[in-house]
C-alpha cells in the first residue's frame, strides 16, 4: 500500500492533468511500483527506467561517461542528467531523476554517506534539485526517498 503522501500527490496530479515518469536508479522502480499502486494512476503516470547500472546511465540514458567518472553514479550532476535522458524518449509533465547510496559498495564518502540520496525533478521544465540523507535499513531509505519525491512534487505544484 503506498503511504499517504504518495497517495495525496498522486491525486494532486491527476486533478492538475499532469503526467509523471521516473529514472530510477538506487530506488530501482520502487517509485513507479509505489505510484502505479494508487486508484487511477494510469492517468498520470507514463512509465519509468530502471537504470540501477552506470551502463545503463550512459547506453539508454545518454549520460556521458566522462560525467559518471568525475562525479560517481551516485551524485547531484548524474541524477540531473539521467532526468534530462528520460525527457528524450519518454514525454511527461513530470521528470524524476535519482541516485544515491542506500548500502555501502558505492561511492560513499565522509561528505557522502551511506543514505545520501540525490533527487531531480523536471516540472514542466523547471528544475529542482534535492540531496538528502537518510537513516535506517535500504528499504527504509528507499521509502524515505519515495515520500521525499511526493512531498517536492505536492509543494511545487501547489506554489
């Protein structure tokens, strides 16, 4: 069952008739799985990415390599450009793009821990960038990061 606030901001959008679609690469689908779970969803919701492998990021995604190597999978910088690759080929109101570390293995650092997660949406072309970091389980974290998207999704469509 999606939590409360996806379920608020799924309805958000489908009363403003605005269309969503993820690249997903920490949260591995679970944000289109947690959004395709709410009454009407096929109204606003076009379909999603997973792009869990940097491969992935720069074969389907377009994400230049030299951009995956200087600034790791998991950043601000990828998690931008892996939402402007999506816009090439999937049209939606709504682009999310996101990375992060929900267990160690990756690029974590003292700056960066396990738990940073990086957000970036597209709003009718208007970007938002979001990092946070989390605690808890990488389920817990992947969660946190689903709300996390509903709730900048609920804020800016309702400024």
């Amino acid at each position: 069952m999606p939590s409360e606030i996806v379920i608020r901001c799924s309805k958000l959008l489908i009363e403003k008739k605005l269309t969503m679609a993820f690249a997903e690469s920490a949260t591995a689908g679970r944000l289109s799985a947690e959004f395709s779970l709410v009454p009407h969803c096929g109204a606003m919701l076009k379909g999603g990415v997973v792009c869990y492998d940097a491969c992935i990021k720069q074969d389907i995604l377009m994400v230049p390599e030299e951009l995956v190597a200087q600034y790791t999978p998991e950043s601000a910088e990828v998690s931008k450009a892996i939402a402007e690759g999506l816009a090439k080929f999937m049209q939606a109101d709504v682009l999310i793009g996101v990375t992060g570390l929900t267990m160690p293995g990756g690029s974590e650092t003292a700056e960066k821990p396990v738990g940073t997660m990086f957000i970036h949406a597209i709003i009718n072309g208007r970007h938002l960038p979001v990092r946070e970091v989390y605690q808890g389980r990488p389920e817990d974290i992947v969660l946190q990061t689903v709300d996390r998207v509903a709730q900048l999704l609920i804020n800016e469509i309702n400024r």
